[in-house]
C-alpha cells in the first residue's frame, strides 16, 4: 500500500503548529511555536492576540516544517487542520491557511476535531488496537470514551460542569501559581502532605464527572484561612486537590474496566502530562491487567502531529470537506460521534 503523507495545521489556542505525518503514526517534520511567555503575562490566552500572533506565525511555521522534511507541499497527500473546538479566531487563521493550501495545490481537505486529535496521539509511534479505553483530559474536556474503530465510539461519560484542566488552572490562580497552572500545581504537589479536608467529587455510581465542588472547596478553603491570619500551605492545598481530583478520575476509569472488560486503555489530552495522573492510571492498568497507553509528552500538549494521526483514518475513508469548512469555538466530541455512526450506516 501506497504510503500516505499529511500537511496537519493546528491552531486552535495559543500554539501554532504543523506537521507532516506518515501512515497516521510516525512524524517526518513537526514545528510548534508556542505563545506561551506572552500570555503569562495576563494570566491566561488572551483570543485577540492568539489569534493575531497566529496570523504572523503562520507561515514561517509552514516553512519551517517543509524544510526540515525536505517535502513540498506538493508531495503530501491531503491537508489536514483543528476545526473545533478551541478559540474562533485561532482555529479560522489554520483553516484558512489549510483551504489555501489545499485550492493551490489540490489536495484533500480534511477537518479534523481537535479532541480526537488528542486521542491519536497515541498512534504516534504505536498501534492503537480496539477495542479501547480512552480518558480525555484538558484544559476543555474530560471524556471517557469506548472506542470499537476509529469509526465506532460509545461516548461513557463527560465532565457536567468545568473540566480537569479548568480546575487545576483555576486552583493554580487562587494559590498564586504562575500560568500555565497545572503543571506547577503537579510539581508542587510533590511537596505536600494529607493535612487539609478536601470533600470528595460526584459520587454517582455511573461515568459522568464533576469538579465544581472540588473547585469551590478549595477557593473557600484558601479564603477561610486567610480570614483566620493563618499561614496558607500551598503544597499541601495542592497535594490535597490534586490526590481528591485524580481519584475520582481512578474511580471512573477502574468502573469502566468492571463494567467492559476492556483490555487497552490510553490516556490523551495536556493533562495526561500530569506524573502523579500517570502513575496512578499505571498502576490501575496494572492491577487489571489492561495495557496501558499515554503519549510522550511532547505530543500531550497541542501540536499538529496529533491532527495529522486523527486525519488518517478520515483520509482511508476518503471524509473530505469542502471548502465552505467553518471553525466552531464550542464543538464537543458527542458531535463527531454522531456523524461517525451516521457514517457507518
């Protein structure tokens, strides 16, 4: 079989990004240019900016990447970019700039979503074999999903109300952290101790999660003890947090493991970079005898290889879109699911 080759575009917050990706698992060329040391300074991504920053970036990522694979535009095979979710006027400049590519050189478009994006980076460098667990965890989702195909998914479960990279970030705030919060909330972690009270997340026996409480808990937790001119002990609030956020992430999962049966599980979106998170889901994968997966972690955060690997399974099918391909901020993963079924029927 002819060996297949993606121009992947990602764009979809604060980090510009493409690559090109053979056979949907291994990576010729990749750049990311992060806006990271930008944004630190207000705190957070500010859409404005990302998406100006992403308009000057854009092309010099492309050139870069072309020149480190030695590779044309010509020589791929489609073009591949982020559509959704993420912030409007980032993920508009990939599609744009993926639509220009794709019209000059006549090459297929294919829309990729940005949370299948984060579970094929599992494929990178490795064979994803079905049926699989899989746990979604960022900054805008957390998923528990039952994938037969890269065509046939059972969304189990999905966050009610904010999702785990929103608390860690929000929780990184109240402590004075600086952004991006959640990995100095896992380093700071590793320096505390069990000497707070955190209340339990949702404790329904089903799949859904829940970190509004935990969020709270600990803003009041904090607020409380500056009112009584207490000294705030930051690594153990966030020892405490992180141990009470990542359990219910492991009582989730071990459910699905009773329940399924399921023999592959993979871990996938930024938080997946969480050490503590990966342990853990270790050494539950290990008790169950399930094969556990996570990606390194330059492929945990955004980046364009993810999208190039999620585009694959699209490109076999030949699931082109058209050049009226729109972005949209708020697209979850129940939406791809439901066209995937009305796919395979």
């Amino acid at each position: 079989m002819k060996d297949v080759f993606i121009l992947a575009i990602e764009t979809s917050c604060d980090e510009t990004s493409m690559a090109i990706v053979k056979n949907g698992n291994e990576v010729v060329a990749m750049t990311v240019l992060s806006q990271m040391d930008t944004h630190a300074t207000f705190g957070g991504v500010v859409p404005e900016i990302a998406s100006r920053m992403h308009t000057e970036n854009i092309t010099i990522v492309l050139e870069e990447t072309l020149a480190k694979s030695q590779m044309n535009v010509s020589d791929v095979d489609a073009i591949a970019v982020t559509y959704a979710p993420g912030l409007l006027g980032s993920l508009l400049v990939g599609i744009e700039c993926a639509k220009v590519l794709s019209m000059v050189y006549e090459k297929p478009l294919i829309a990729v979503n940005h949370t299948m994006g984060h579970i094929f980076a599992n494929q990178i460098g490795n064979e994803m074999r079905y049926p699989l667990l899989s746990l979604i965890v960022s900054g805008g989702h957390t998923d528990l999903v039952l994938m037969y195909s890269p065509y046939d998914i059972e969304i189990l479960g999905s966050s009610i109300d904010d999702s785990i990279g929103e608390v860690f970030d929000k929780v990184a705030r109240v402590l004075g952290l600086p952004y991006p919060g959640g990995p100095n909330v896992d380093r700071l972690a590793l320096e505390g101790a069990e000497t707070y009270h955190l209340p339990k997340p949702m404790l329904q026996n089903d799949y859904n999660f829940s970190f509004s409480g935990l969020k709270s808990a600990v803003i009041n937790l904090v607020h409380n003890e500056e009112q009584r001119g207490n000294e705030i002990r930051k690594s153990d609030v966030a020892y405490c947090f992180q141990n009470a956020a990542i359990d219910e992430l492991k009582r989730k999962v071990e459910l699905a493991f009773q329940k399924t049966g399921v023999k592959e599980f993979i871990l996938a979106g930024g938080v997946s970079a969480n050490q503590y998170l990966r342990k853990v889901m270790s050494d539950l994968s290990n008790e169950y005898q399930v094969n556990f997966h996570v990606p390194v972690l330059k492929y945990c955060t955004d980046n364009a290889a993810m999208i190039g690997a999620a585009a694959y399974p699209l490109y076999l099918k030949k699931i082109f879109s058209n050049y009226e391909l729109n972005a949209e901020s708020a697209c979850d993963i129940s939406k791809y699911v439901q066209f995937m079924k009305e796919f395979i029927q």
